[in-house]
C-alpha cells in the first residue's frame, strides 16, 4: 500500500516525541486495521484515532492513502 502525506502532516508527526511518532507512523502502516472512522460530511474523510491523536485520511485509489492532516484531540 503506498502512503503519501501532505507536507503539513508530516511536519506534524515530525516535531512529535519520538514515541508518539512511531505509535502514529505504526497506525498508519497498518490500515486498515485500527480505529478508522468515515466523517460525516467530510467527502470521503475517514479518521484513524491514535491516542489522543487523529489523523484525516482519504483512499486516493484502492492501493493508495493520503494523509491529509494531524491533529491532537482535547476533551
């Protein structure tokens, strides 16, 4: 499966603590196990939740994901 990220998405994971940024690079390397959602009104939008972390997703194609963007969910 190839994974492509959006520059701004990447950034994110980057400046991450080491831990953190392999348990999300982990998560995404294994999609489609884990917990994946579709967004309601988000054309095609899934989140992969990671911790407190989510991360926006699309199938580009069957064999492709875009990562869209990270963000870190505060309750």
């Amino acid at each position: 499966m190839n994974i492509i990220y959006y520059k701004d998405a990447a950034k994110t994971i980057e400046r991450l603590d080491k831990q953190t940024r392999e348990r999300i690079r982990k998560a995404i390397s294994e999609i489609p196990a884990g917990d994946i959602k579709t967004l309601k009104g988000g054309n095609g939008l899934k989140r992969l939740r990671v911790g407190f972390w989510r991360i926006l997703l699309s199938y580009v194609d069957r064999n492709t994901i875009l990562i869209e963007k990270n963000a870190m969910y505060f309750f």
